[in-house]
C-alpha cells in the first residue's frame, strides 16, 4: 500500500473543470508497474515523484497507454502540491527537461518550451460552437487539438484536445498543447478547455512559453499497487526512447 494523491489542475475561476491528476510522492514505493498503474488509475496523466531536494524535483509522467517526456498539468499539479505539503519547488525535471515553476498568487506557472510537446494535430476552427461540436475520433486514431477565438482582441480562445492515440478519449485541460499554443500564437492568451478548466498562457524568455492555472485538492488516499510487470519485460520505454527513472529514494531526500 503506498499513498495517492488527486487534484485538479487548471480549475476555472468559478471552481468549475479542472483536469484530474494522480500523484505518488513517494514515487520509489511503486518503482515498477508504473505503466500499468496509471492504466489502472485511468487519469489522463499520472506523475510518479522520485526525489525531491535542494529545491528540484524529479518525476515521471505516464498516460494510460504510454509515458511522456513532458505535460503540462502533471508538472503544474505536482508544483503546487509539493508546496501545498512543505516541501517546496523551483524546478520539476521531466525526462525532456528542467521545468521552471513558481507561484504566483492562486496561480501556479511553469515555463517550457514547444520542442518538448509529443506530436499533435491542431486544427483552428471558424468557431467555439464548431469547437463543441467536434466529435472525439476512436480510441487509437492520432490525437486532435481544435481551437477558435472566442474574442481575439482580448485574447480568449476555446478549445478540446482529444488525445486518442495516448489512450484518452478527450482531455479536460492540456499544458502541453497550451505551451505549443503560446509559441504559435505569440502572444498572452487565456484558453477555455473542456467543460470548464482555464489556461493561462504568456511568452517566456528565450523562446520559452509559460502556462499558468489553479489546483484544488481531491483526496489523498491508499492505493494498493497492481502487480508488478514481469521483471524481464520491465516497463515500456518512455515514446521518446529516453532513459530509466532517476534512482534514488524520494522519501529519504525530501527537504
């Protein structure tokens, strides 16, 4: 039994949305079968925290069909919730980089940059009724990003992500397809995702992005972790071929 925790990131204003996000801080405790927990699990990420020092974290992202080098609710849900419990953060290394992080009043941002971001398919539509109107593609399909300007002078947009090929059907807020927005667009815009969840996005330093949004907690609970791969076998390599988990213990290191 090792401990979960689950909150929503990129909450809209009015506490409405919010992308669910599952969460080990002791992340050594379930070193294997990550794959198959956050399959288990069926949130659009789950994020496995190794090590936690001198201000820096490092974690893991998984999907429930693959890993991720880089997303952007896990890294801005695990931000703010290794604050919310003492053990505050500057930078959450990923496998594609170091994440700057910090807050900023309700609002917890990070800066990244579009090169890290899997592949996605984004589509400008001529409007947010032909943005809901979308019909999700099957399970499988290639993933696809829709978006419209709701006002484009005072930079809103709405938008559905529905990330098919990653094992998800639709995604409630997207960071990362937000980071690639921020350098397509150029410019501060605020995203409305799903049915509810708000982004906000603004060009970094360096050719960097920076995306910003609330967390609200869930619960924090038992999980008992499902069986473990065969050893042989081991988890499936991250999809950007990148190496293993970080070793170390995450609970005898924490500051």
């Amino acid at each position: 039994m090792t401990e979960l925790s689950i909150v929503r990131v990129f909450v809209g204003s009015g506490g409405t949305g919010g992308n669910p996000l599952g969460v080990f801080l002791d992340g050594p405790a379930v070193a294997t079968g990550r794959q198959a927990i956050a399959a288990h699990l069926g949130f659009s990420e789950t994020v496995f925290v190794d090590e936690v020092t001198d201000g820096e974290a490092w974690i893991t992202i998984h999907t429930p069909a693959a890993e991720l080098a880089f997303a952007g609710h896990p890294t801005v849900g695990t931000s703010w919730l290794l604050r919310e419990v003492g053990m505050p953060v500057e930078v959450v290394r990923v496998r594609a980089g170091a994440v700057a992080t910090w807050p900023d009043g309700d609002l917890t941002w990070i800066r990244a940059r579009a090169a890290w971001v899997h592949p996605l398919v984004i589509d400008e539509l001529g409007d947010p009724a032909a943005v809901d109107a979308v019909t999700p593609p099957v399970m499988g399909a290639p993933g696809r990003y829709v978006w419209a300007w709701e006002d484009e002078s005072a930079g809103r947009l709405r938008a559905r992500y529905f990330p098919t090929d990653l094992g998800i059907a639709e995604d409630e807020a997207t960071g990362a397809a937000a980071v690639v927005m921020g350098e397509r667009l150029g410019r501060p815009v605020t995203i409305r995702q799903g049915v509810g969840s708000e982004l906000h996005v603004r060009p970094g330093p360096d050719g960097s992005v920076e995306v910003g949004g609330r967390t609200g907690w869930v619960e924090t609970r038992e999980y008992e972790a499902a069986p473990a791969r065969n050893t042989e076998a081991g988890d499936p390599q991250p999809a950007d071929g990148s190496a293993g988990t970080r070793s170390g213990s995450a609970s005898g290191r924490r500051r």
